[in-house]
C-alpha cells in the first residue's frame, strides 16, 4: 500500500506522523481555511479559462463543483489525514465530484506552497483590518470619556509617586495618542500581507502563461509578489503583524496596571461596577478586578506567542518548509483571535471605569504633586535661579511631611524661612500666589504649554485626535470593503461561466 497523495511514496504515513502532525494539522487549518481555499481555487480556475490553460468545458465543469463544494461548506468534505493536510483533502473531494481528470487540472500551475502563503496573507490581512477597528473603537470610546473628565484634576505619577497634577481625561488622551501608534503599526502589518504569491508555484513560478496580476486582484489584493521564491518562503508579515499585537497589548497592559493599582481602596481613585469584577468563596467582603487580571495575563500570552513564532523561523532556509512556513504562523492566529477578544474586554473597562472626581482632587491638593509650581512661581517672582527654588520648595516639603502637614497648608513664612536658609535672605511671596499654585484646579489649568493638561488644551487635542481615529476608521474600512468587493465580484464572475454551460454534464455522478 502506498501514500494515497503521491506514487513517488510506496509507504502509507506512519501512525504516529499522522497522530502528532498531520491530524492536528488538518483539524487547526481545515475548517478555518475552507472559504478561504474556495476563494483562492475559483480565481485560480478563472485565471486558467481566461488564459486559455484550460478548456471551456472543464472550466465550466471545475467552476460548478467549486460552487456546490462552497454551498455544502466544509462539513460535506470527508477528512482523512493521512492525505496529510486541507488541500489534499479538499481535492479528493472534488475529484469525487468530477472525476480524476477534470478534478486533477484545478492545480495546473500552481503549488500548495503558493496556495498556503496565500491564504495566510489573506487571514492576517483580514485579521489586521478587524483588530485595528476594533482598536480604533477602544480608542474613541476612550476620547469619549476623557471630553467627559477633561476637567477632571488628579495626581500624575512617577516612579509610583505623586509628580504633578494632571486630569483624568489627559489621561486618557495620551492613551489615545499611544494606541495610535498601534493602530499605525497594525495597519502597516496589514499593507504588507496584502500582496499576492499566487503563482509562485512551488518557489520558481512557472512555464504556464499565467496571469498572476488577474489572480491577485480577484482575490482584492494590491499587487502580485515580485519575486516567486520570497512569495512562499517569508512570512514577515505574520512576525510583525504579532509583533505589533504585543506592542498594542503591552499598550493596554500600561493601562490596567494603573487601574489596577488606583480602583485599591488605598488609592481610591477609581471604582468598576461589579458586572465587571469577581468575589471569593471564602472572604464575603472582596470584589477583586479579574477583567485587569485576565488582560495583565493576556499581554504575557500575545508576547509569549510572538516569541515562539520568531523562534521558529530563526535560521530557516530562505525557501517554503514546514516550519518557517507552516509552524512559524499558528501562534499568530491565536495572537488575532487573544488580541480580539482582550480589545472587547478593554473598550469594556475604558467605558465602565468611574473617576471618584473628590478623591482625585483631594489627593492632587495635599500629596504635594503641586508644588513644582511654587519652584516656579519663586523663578518669576524672586528672580532666583530653579535649580535655588527648587533646594528651597524641597526644603519647604520636607518640614511640611515632618510636621505631619498637607501641602495646602503651606504658607509664606514656611517659604521665607527656607530661602533664609539657602540663600540667606528671605523671600516674601502673597497667599493668593501659593494658593493658585496649590490649587489643583488651577494648577492644572495654568499649565497651557503644547501637549499640557489645560482643559482647553486636551479638549483641543481630542478634537484633532478624534478626526485622526475617523481618518484610520476610514482607512480600515475601504480596505475591509475592497476585499468583500472582490469575492462578491469573484463569485459573480464565476457564476456567469457556469451559467454559459452548454448542456455538458457538470458533475460526475457517484
């Protein structure tokens, strides 16, 4: 008995080679895969009647059993591994449509290496254009609620200690400026798999009169791969299509880790409802954050998964093999459908979160992430130098915390008393002065340079910012429309070539 794909094999598959490659192989690709070979298979026998390759009648024949083949879906197809993988399996079955001899001229001219990295760029460029809407989504929803709080004074932090006041809808603006970035990056991975390999053949084309610019643009991609050899053996556009889904993720992680940390009872800051949070089975008073939890183990997961796939293809030979080609692309997927899912869960944080507006204020006015500017209201008032304001506002901090005092309380003759001791002469500043800068409210709003927290300012910004998300949602959605254009377009074509049938008998009856 030989292998029931080829004569050059006289030995069936090994049951264990079937068992741990080929039947986990078959079961991951074959139903994710099937519409997306059934596109590739009637432009490919498009291109061959149009070029003459094939005849009328076996064109017409090909193209009816490629139709009943998509209207039964995949679960019509009988599945045995050891044909080793999804196409092999797919053409069995339209062999037994039509027959051997009609059925086996479907693959003139092609290879299942071109026809693998196809329906690879087709799923990443279909994945891109899903993940950066659904991207763009989390951001808008989040420019939605940083109009709502742009007013909405709280600590910034660094280092995890109070900095400067900011507001919570700043906040969220710079957010918005980083998925940005990541939408860019998704929708640059997104350009690059849309390109087409069909044709490559196995790495060196063929002797064929193909037309692989009609192929491609039947299949709505911009342009067929230059070069046959690149076309199966890169998969460039997967590693950074994945690249670029850790990088949004981590984004988003940044986020968690700080919602995380203010929604404790200890910050206050912020608070979820509890359709959103979990208890425990044993402590009656916990409401513990698991969607920040699930998204913070995500992240590791989509980083976890990109490293493999690097991994994979390092030091494979620059040609089609299973694992640059085959293995080096799995984890990708799950990246896609991970990123997708953790979007949702995101957009789901950025609407519910609740800002406590009182809490924020209260700890921006007495955690001493004001008094910056008191270093530099003595820069304009007592013409000192900021590096003698600042020695002097430190020295002001550090007998406010040993006195146990907030730093509203702050007042004048702590300043004088600290500008005595480091330059040698008072400095008398007005209460109304130290007021406004203590302040939070007015803090924030005095800070007007470019890229600042002033409410007028953020509100410009989610002004240019929310046209720059429509420009993107623009971009995603013509492409996303382009490549449904195509197969409605393929489908018509390949209907009307059925329909010109002359009577021949289109189906091999069994």
């Amino acid at each position: 008995m030989e292998s029931k794909v080829s004569s050059r094999l006289k030995q069936p598959l090994a049951k264990e080679v079937i068992q741990h490659v080929f039947l986990p192989r078959l079961n991951r690709e074959f139903y994710a895969n099937f519409e997306m070979l059934n596109q590739i298979n009637l432009a490919h026998l498009l291109m061959l009647h149009e070029q003459g390759i094939l005849d009328r009648s076996v064109s017409i024949r090909l193209g009816t059993a490629l139709l009943k083949m998509q209207s039964d879906g995949p679960d019509a197809v009988e599945l045995d591994p050891a044909r080793e993988e999804a196409y092999f399996n797919y053409e069995a079955h339209l062999i037994k449509l039509v027959g051997q001899d009609v059925g086996g001229r479907l693959h003139t001219a092609r290879s299942r290496n071109d026809m693998g990295a196809t329906i690879d760029r087709l799923r990443a460029r279909d994945f891109a254009a899903r993940i950066a809407g659904a991207l763009v989504g989390v951001a808008q929803a989040a420019l939605r609620q940083a109009r709502k709080y742009a007013d909405c004074a709280m600590p910034g932090y660094t280092h995890m200690q109070a900095a400067q006041p900011i507001t919570y809808g700043y906040y969220l603006s710079a957010l918005v400026d980083a998925w940005s970035r990541d939408i860019d990056r998704i929708l640059h991975a997104m350009d690059t798999a849309d390109a087409s390999p069909l044709g490559s053949c196995a790495l060196a084309g063929t002797s064929f009169p193909i037309d692989r610019d009609a192929t491609s643009a039947m299949l709505g991609f911009a342009r067929p791969l230059a070069n046959a050899l690149d076309g199966v053996a890169s998969r460039d556009f997967a590693l950074e299509l994945s690249a670029a889904l850790s990088i949004m993720m981590i984004t988003c992680s940044r986020m968690v880790q700080d919602f995380y940390i203010w929604s404790t009872p200890e910050f206050g800051l912020l608070s979820f409802p509890d359709r959103v949070a979990s208890t425990s089975s044993i402590m009656p008073q916990k409401k513990n954050p698991a969607v920040l939890e699930y998204l913070r183990g995500k992240t590791g997961h989509l980083i976890g998964l990109t490293s493999a796939a690097l991994a994979t293809v390092k030091s494979t030979h620059f040609t089609h093999s299973g694992d640059s080609s085959r293995e080096s692309t799995r984890t990708c997927w799950e990246a896609c459908e991970e990123a997708l899912k953790s979007l949702e869960l995101m957009k789901l944080l950025v609407e519910e979160v609740e800002p406590n507006r009182a809490r924020m204020a209260s700890r921006a006015a007495e955690d001493f992430s004001t008094v910056t500017d008191l270093a530099d209201l003595l820069v304009c008032k007592a013409d000192i130098s900021f590096r003698d304001a600042h020695h002097i506002i430190g020295a002001v901090v550090r007998h406010a915390l040993d006195s146990g005092m907030p730093a509203r309380q702050i007042t004048p003759q702590m300043i004088a008393s600290a500008a005595e001791q480091q330059l040698g002469r008072p400095i008398l500043l007005q209460d109304d002065d130290i007021g406004s800068c203590l302040d939070p409210v007015r803090n924030v709003a005095a800070r007007q340079s470019p890229g600042g927290p002033a409410p007028r300012r953020v509100l410009e910004r989610i002004e240019a910012q929310a046209a720059l998300l429509g420009q993107k949602k623009d971009v995603v959605g013509i492409a996303a429309r382009q490549a449904i254009d195509a197969r409605e377009l393929l489908q018509t074509r390949i209907r009307a070539l059925v329909s010109s049938d002359t009577g021949e008998p289109a189906l091999q009856k069994t």
